[in-house]
C-alpha cells in the first residue's frame, strides 16, 4: 500500500512512502487543468493601462506593504503565486527580471494581463 500527500503552498511536492517507511519526495508538484482565477501558475503576464505610472511589486499583498520595485507597461512577470483578496485588490505572486535584475513580490490584478 502507498500513500501520497500533496502540500499546496509555495514549496509544493508529493509525499510518497509505504508501509515499510520508505518514502520519497517529488516537487515542486505543478498542477494542470483549469484555472479557478484569472490567472494560472505558470502564466506569463504583462503590466499594462498604467498610465504611464507603472506597477508597484511589493513584499507582501496589501497596499500598507513596502515597495521592492515599481514596473513599467509592458513589464512581463511569470505568476507564482495567489490569488490573494486584501484591500479591494485580487493580488497575484509574480517573478521576473526586470532591469537586468531579478525581483519577485505581488501586484494587484487590476494592471495585469497575459
């Protein structure tokens, strides 16, 4: 008999051992299918309708969280995380490289798109 555990966060893997208590892991475990939000794990996304303002990445997904960046238009970012709903915003968990650097935090869904 085997048995197999999924954790669901930003370390994600499978968890499989048998009765002799032999285990193995597996990750990060990538999940397939349909979305349940805008955006799936995975997606390429891209800042857009700024005004020319941009897109603040913060630490955290709330409007009180400190600044790491803020992103131009047309900044492409991969999403790692959320959705997350905090201060009227839908937050999303993205990673990219922006000015040669590479930077993760959230941003909020408003001024983002694939």
């Amino acid at each position: 008999t085997y048995y197999l555990a999924a954790i669901v966060d930003d370390q994600s893997q499978v968890d499989e051992s048998d009765e002799g208590n032999n285990s193995r892991s597996y990750g990060p475990l990538t999940l397939t299918g349909a979305c349940p939000a805008k955006f799936c794990m995975g997606d390429v996304v891209m800042v857009f309708n700024t005004g020319g303002v941009g897109l603040r990445l913060r630490q955290c997904p709330s409007t009180s969280c400190t600044q790491i960046i803020n992103m131009p238009d047309g900044t492409l970012m991969t999403v790692t995380g959320g959705a997350v709903q905090a201060d009227g915003y839908t937050w999303w968990r993205i990673r990219g490289i922006i000015q040669g650097t590479t930077y993760e935090g959230w941003a909020a869904e408003n001024w983002l798109t694939k």
